[in-house]
C-alpha cells in the first residue's frame, strides 16, 4: 500500500492557520447554550411555535423554547449553563395558544412568580409570564420540560438541557473521577410526525398520545447526518431552530465526557464504538466517590426524563499492531503497547472494498492511503472514526431512508492535528 | 471453492464465536452475494460488538472503514485482551442486514478457566451458555424479498427469539434445516447443568427494536457482569433488562436444597414476545434442565 505520512512542518502550518481561524471567531464551547457564569442567572425564554427540518428533506412543525437573545424557537430548548451554587431565576413568556411551563428534575425551586397554579407547578396561560427560581443548584446533567400536559408538550418539543458546573474547574462533579478533556451533549429525542401534523392543522382534540409511533430519531434536535454539520454559531445557520450540532473529537488517552438525556418518549441503547464509557453519574448524582463505583459499559442505556454522565477514552493499546504504523525505531509516544508492530494482516485492494466516507484508506491514524476517485473525503487528517449511535438500529433512519436519525461520528484525531471544535 | 460453500448457507443465529483470552483471532469474511437479491450488490462486514481500544480499520463500521465486495474476502484481526460476554453483527445497512439475519453469539473466555472474568470468583461455573435476544418483522423480510421499500419505523418484530430460534426451537438441541434441506438454525438454547453446578448465562440483546426483561422462574439471577466486564457490585434479581447493544453475565446458583431436579425456564416478561407470530406459547423462551 503507497501510504503518504503527514510531515511535522505541514502540521505545524495547519495548527497555525486552525489557530488564526479560531481568534478571529468567538470562543467555541463544547457543549454550546447560553452560558452564565454570575451567583446570579436570569434567563428569559419564550414559548412559541416553529418548524425543524430532518435530514429527508422534511419539516416538522414545532413548539419549543425560544432564548430572548436571538427570539428563535429552537429544539431542543437553549442548554442553560450555570456555576454550582448558583440562583437561577427563569423567566417563560407563553406564545402558545395553551398554558405552558418548566419542571426542574433533581433541582429545587424555592419561589415561582407571576403564574397560575397548575398540576405539577406554575403555569404561564397564553399571553401571560411565569418565573421560577432555582436556588443553590447542585453540579451535573439535568433536564428540563413542560410540566403542563407533558405527554402532549414535550412531545411537540418544550424540552431542554440543564448543565450545572462543578466549582471545580475541569470536572463534571466534585470527584476527580468525572475529569475530562472534551465534553459533548447528546440530548436523544423522538418524534411522532404525525402528532405533529394534527396539531398544525388545528385538530389537537384528534391527538392520541397513548398511541405515538415514532418516524424521526434525534441527537441534539438534528436527524443525522445534519448531526454532523456544523452548529448555528459555527455557521450552520441553515438550521436557525436546531442551533445544536454533535461531532464529539478526541486525541488518544484524552477523556470526553458524554452528557446523556433522555429528552422524549423513548428509551435508547446508546452504543458508543471504539471503547467502554464509564458511567460515573445518573440524574445528576455521583454513583459513588471514585473511578471504582461506576459502570464500564459498551452501551447506555437512555430512559425519558433520565441524564448519564460518562466518561470515554480512546488509547488503541493492546491491538497487537503499532496503529500509527511506526518503524521499530521511530520515536514511539508514551501510551503505546505495540510499538513498530506491522498489521498482521493484507488489508485487500480496494477495488474489492466499498470505501466509507471517513476511511482514510490506510489502517493507520494520521497516514492517509490511495483511494479511488469519488471516494473518502471526509476524514482528511486520517483519524479512526467510531459510530456512536442508537442501537434500536431502527432509530438510525429518517421516516424509513437509511442512513439518518440518532447518529453521530466520534473521531480520534492523531495528536499532531487540531481539533477544530476544542 | 468459499463460494460454492457459502452461496445459500446462511445460518440464523450466525456460528457462535468462542475465542480466548491471549489468542490472535483472524476472521476471514468472504461476501459470496445475494442470490436471492441479484440486484443487490452490498458489500458486508463484522463488527465486533464492545471490543475494546477498537481501531476503524476492523470494526465494520462501514462508514469510517472499508468493507468486502462480492467475490472478495476481508480478514480482520482482533488480540484477544479482555475476556467478557461480547456479540458479533455485520454493521452495513445494519437496521436491514441485522433483523435479515447477520448477528451472532461471541465471547471470550478468561485465562482463568471455568471463570468469566479474572479476579472475579463471582463470575466463576461448571457450565456456561450464550443465549442471544434476537428478532424479526416478517413482513419486514417479505418486503425485502420482493424489493419494496423497506418499513423501519414500523417495524413490529413478531418472531421474537433466542439464538435464532423461537419456543420450543429452542430446546431442540439438534440443527434446524430448512425448506431447501441446508442448516439454517444451528444454535439451540437449551440450558442443562446438574443440580449444585453454576450456570453462567452470556445473555446479549441485538434486538433492533426494543427493549427486552428477561427472567428463570424458580432459580435466583445474580447479575455478575455487564457489557463484557465484572460487576464491582454484583446483585440479587429476578430479571435482567437489555436494550439492543447490551449484555449481562448471569449466574444461576443451584446448589440451593430448594432448588430440585426439574425443568425451568427462561422466558422474556416482554409478554407479545411470546408467541411465534400467530402461535402462542412460542418465542422467546427457554428451559433449564437440571438432572
């Protein structure tokens, strides 16, 4: 196989530009929301109606949480991200036609002011404005939604993300064990279009929602392979009313950490290739203090209303082969097992194989191989790319077109290159 | 020569994969087409489901690898580091090619003999068996038979089973030929042990549907390992639930003077899911013989 190894200059040229690119654009958050960072946060949102689009070229005809910065429904509702401690006073205006309002799971709510009282909590009629206020919030992954009509609201999207941040910097939780490098939303989601549809026409009343079938699956409100495009503020801004992207990217040995929500009807089997992910918290609780009392599992499991905190590492040792394709005597990085060991095997030429879009065309990480015309193309640096998706494999389909729904793909990048969503 | 063997040989479950801790694992595959479907050209793959420190080029993922067309063979190669309750499926088009057919059992045995895991005594047996949720739409592979469009989000698997076979398939310890007189089903799950020995279960779910409890009706389950590793905190059940994509080791301690000689079963609490489509008393479900 010709292979064509990055030289260290090239590398060296394309960190600078990566880097001249990235001052010259507002910081990139890896869990993107609207971030606070005061003792005190105040968040106006905005209940209101508007379409998402799946990636089968449908639309979907929304409501959903608008933040008052932009006045865009979006879905999922803005990822509100707070310090530990915090008060959080949020502030919903109701532009539906039905009363509307927010249940914080696993948070206190201390005061509400200016609704009516509802089922489960204050409630904003149409036209009207309600506020709640959290008080001394607790660090993790916690969801939030309409506590009116539930199985009718969330379904049509008045569902988001609470993302409360350890007093210590670099970690999910006060416990050394959710330290992290990266850390990535994946917020899974499912709808029912023809629920949907019902409500668009005016004929609520028809809604059934003991029978909800779902057709679309979501990570982050996007159908894949819209997963994989860039967020609003990175310039997808096709997708003004699903702002949120999911390409999770990682060096060797580095630890991402996967913020989990089950944000509809469903549960999901989350299965993430490449590694185990240590499951170190649930519903915004610790499992126990250390690595040793959480879960190693292959895949998650995601039930509605529940958050998983994890963590993942990638290092590729004990392969039996040097997957950076090393001569024996090449510098050799710490972590690896099996330095200058050959592939034991004849990877077959590729006029016998199907190539995939991310094959790099070399079994090597940042060595990139031939390839025939047409082919490839969307892993230029030559990282290992892992699916990380539903299980339920149904999900990962658009209204019956494969390949689509609840999908990502999750690259381990060689260490010379950048990653461009730090 | 692979191609004359392997045209219309497909078995369901696939041949269960045993492997070692230690060992080098080579696993040849070999795409010998659809003559069923000979306008479908697809290639295939194995993905080892759960290995470890996974690199792309054999993981099967056919997106960020490469996979093997007709006529070709693909050898992958996997060292054998960590043993545990794993499964195998080929990963193309996999909400087609998996309810079509393409999974299997896979697991490996600890260097420790007679234990799942080392260091784990918990997990140690006198007799193990892999038992693998499985099922299928049969309209689903109707439509795919004669080329229609294919209804994933409708699928409703009504051939719910274990290991390829539906109750009471599944205590027939012999192989299952079909209408052409080829092997079709080769793996029973049939579970005997004597009365006093540990069952070990590697129970797995590549259901691509939903979400399975799977429970023994007179034994106690003690869930010992999870997703190809030890528990830290093995527990008491009566039922382990697992979505598609998931495993659990269980032991079944019958050294319990309660525990007699007799038959028992396994049996999913999913209870549509025991029927063989329109036949009652069917799917998935098992029996547990102790002499």
């Amino acid at each position: 196989m010709k292979t064509t190894k990055f030289r260290q200059s090239r590398m060296i040229l394309a960190a600078m530009i990566a880097f001249l690119l990235l001052s010259a654009m507002p910081a990139l958050a890896a869990v993107e929301g609207l971030v606070c960072s005061a003792p005190t946060c105040n968040y106006d949102l905005t209940a209101k109606t508007d379409y998402i689009s799946t990636a089968d070229g449908g639309s979907v005809f929304m409501w959903g949480f608008a933040p008052n910065d932009t006045g865009i429904m979006q879905y999922p509702g803005p990822t509100l991200i707070v310090p530990e401690g915090a008060t959080v006073n949020v502030t919903l205006t109701n532009e539906l036609s039905v009363p509307v309002s927010i249940v914080f799971p696993g948070q206190t709510v201390s005061a509400t002011a200016g609704g009516v009282p509802g089922l489960l909590t204050s409630e904003a009629m149409p036209g009207a404005t309600v506020t709640y206020t959290l008080s001394n919030v607790t660090p993790g992954t916690f969801i939030y939604y309409s506590g009116t009509n539930p199985s009718l609201e969330v379904e049509m999207g008045l569902v988001g993300a609470l993302i409360v941040r350890s007093a210590t910097a670099g970690q999910a939780y006060d416990d050394a064990a959710t330290a992290f490098d990266h850390e990535y939303l994946f917020f899974l989601s499912e709808v029912d279009s023809r629920i949907h549809d019902l409500v668009v026409r005016g004929k609520m009343d028809e809604v059934n929602n003991t029978d909800a079938r779902p057709n679309y699956w979501f990570l982050n409100g996007r159908t894949a392979p819209d997963i994989m495009a860039p967020s609003y503020s990175q310039g997808g801004t096709w997708l003004p009313t699903q702002p949120y992207n999911c390409m999770p990217m990682m060096h060797p040995t580095e630890t991402i950490l996967l913020r989990l929500l089950g944000g509809g009807r469903a549960s999901h089997p989350f299965h993430h290739h490449g590694n185990h992910a240590l499951a170190v918290a649930r519903e915004g609780r610790l499992l126990g203090a250390g690595a040793a009392q959480g879960e190693l599992l292959f895949t998650q499991t995601v039930t509605p209303g529940k958050t998983t905190d994890a963590t993942f590492t990638w290092s590729g040792e004990n392969l039996g082969w040097d997957y950076f394709g090393h001569a024996p005597g090449d510098p050799a990085y710490p972590w690896e097992t099996d330095h200058g060991v050959p592939v034991p095997v004849q990877i077959p030429d590729y006029k016998d194989l199907t190539i995939g879009p991310f094959w790099s065309g070399s079994p090597f990480m940042g060595v990139a191989g031939d390839l025939p015309p047409g082919t490839g193309g969307f892993n230029p640096n030559a990282g290992f790319f892992y699916m990380w998706h539903s299980h339920a494999e149904i999900e990962i389909t658009n209204f019956d077109i494969f390949p689509g729904g609840m999908l990502t793909m999750m690259v381990v990048e060689h260490p010379d290159v950048m990653l461009m969503n730090p | 020569m692979v191609m004359d063997e392997g045209m219309l040989a497909h078995e369901f479950s696939a041949p269960t994969i045993k492997v070692k801790e230690g060992q080098d694992f080579y696993l040849s595959l070999t795409n010998v087409g659809m003559v069923i479907r000979p306008d479908l050209f697809d290639p295939h793959s194995v993905h080892w489901h759960g290995f470890p420190n996974a690199a792309s080029v054999f993981d099967g993922e056919p997106m960020a690898s490469a996979t093997v067309n007709m006529g070709a063979t693909f050898t992958y190669y996997y060292k054998a580091v960590i043993p545990g309750s794993y499964m195998y499926h080929c990963h193309v088009e996999a909400p087609e090619h998996m309810p079509m057919g393409m999974l299997g059992n896979l697991y490996m045995e600890s260097a420790t003999p007679n234990c799942a895991y080392n260091g784990a005594p918990e997990t140690c047996f006198d007799v193990e068996y892999p038992i693998e949720i499985v099922a299928f739409d049969p309209r689903f592979h109707e439509a795919d038979e004669t080329i229609q469009p294919l209804p994933f989000a409708a699928m409703n698997d009504t051939y719910p089973m274990l290991n390829g076979r539906g109750y009471p398939d599944t205590v027939n310890p012999a192989d299952i030929i079909n209408k052409d007189g080829k092997l079709a089903q080769r793996v029973p799950a049939l579970i005997t042990a004597t009365r006093g020995q540990r069952i070990l279960l590697r129970i797995s779910s590549l259901s691509t549907t939903s979400f399975h409890s799977l429970t023994v009706l007179g034994i106690p389950m003690r869930v010992v390992g999870k997703d190809a590793r030890a528990l830290n905190f093995p527990y008491n059940t009566n039922s382990v639930f697992l979505g598609g994509g998931e495993s659990a080791d269980v032991i079944l301690d019958t050294s319990d003077p309660n525990i007699l000689p007799g038959t028992y079963f396994l049996y999913v609490t999913n209870m549509e899911h025991l029927n063989n489509n329109a036949e009652e008393y069917g799917g998935m479900m098992t029996e547990i013989r102790l002499n």
